[in-house]
C-alpha cells in the first residue's frame, strides 16, 4: 500500500483535472478490449516509468503513427531515437514532462514527424507480416 501498487487513484486523479481546468483535455476510457479505439484517439503516448526501455505500448503506437514520450536513456535503431520517433525525458520529472507535451504540441509539424518516422521504424524491425511468416516457417521446420 506504501507505493500505491494496484490502488485506485482515479479519485486523486479527478481533483487534479478539475484543479488544473482540464476536463475538455482528459478523457478516462476505462476497460478497453481493443485497444485500436484507444490509439486511434489519441496524438502522443507517454510511458514515463523507469523502466528505460520502450516496451510493447511504444511499438503499438508507432504502428498508428503515433510518437512516445518516454524516459529512455540511451536511443536504439530498432526501438526508439529521441528527437525522431518521440521524446525522452528525465524519469520523475513531471515539468520536464509537461514541458515535453507543449513543445509537441506546439509544433504539430514536429509531432506527425515524429509518429511517421515511428512507424517506419516498428514497420521495418516489427512487421506483423513478416514476423507471421518467419514464427510459421520456423514451426514447419520442426513439423
């Protein structure tokens, strides 16, 4: 309970978008089964936990043109460059991550720049397609 693992903080959430006027801003989805109706409604994907690595949840955006803001450290070739696919900033900095959000947002140029490149890049080393058929040449190969 110390660190708030699996309590439900959509209560504290709620005071926050209210105190900061952003209700037209934020929308709670809750429970989705396809998550195909979240990225389709969204511009940029924050994953701003320490886990320094993209994850799943990037990929999946960069398939929708759609950049991150992560905290990564260092840029891969096949996961995410800072500055082309997205944003990196310091992990537990909430103004540097506000301040991340406005720069892109300001700059939506920038920002469709950002979600193209990234998903030229998921595209290239995460094709759904060719990752198909390498999984089921490899499953007839010890058929």
């Amino acid at each position: 309970k110390i660190l708030k693992i699996n309590q439900n903080v959509s209560e504290e959430v709620s005071i926050l978008i209210n105190k900061y006027n952003l209700e037209s801003r934020v929308i709670f989805l809750g429970h989705l089964k396809d998550l195909n109706l979240f990225y389709k409604k969204i511009h940029l994907y924050l994953s701003t936990c320490y886990s320094n690595a993209p994850g799943r949840p990037v990929f999946e955006a960069a398939y929708f043109k759609i950049p991150s803001l992560t905290c990564i450290d260092e840029s891969k070739e096949d996961g995410f460059i800072d500055g082309k696919t997205g944003m990196s900033v310091s992990a537990g900095s909430p103004p540097e991550i506000a301040d991340a959000v406005e720069l892109l947002f300001d700059s939506s140029d920038k920002l469709i720049e950002m979600g193209k490149n990234a998903n030229k890049m998921a595209l290239k080393y995460r094709n759904p397609q060719e990752n198909k058929k390498k999984l089921l040449d490899l499953y007839l190969k010890f058929n």
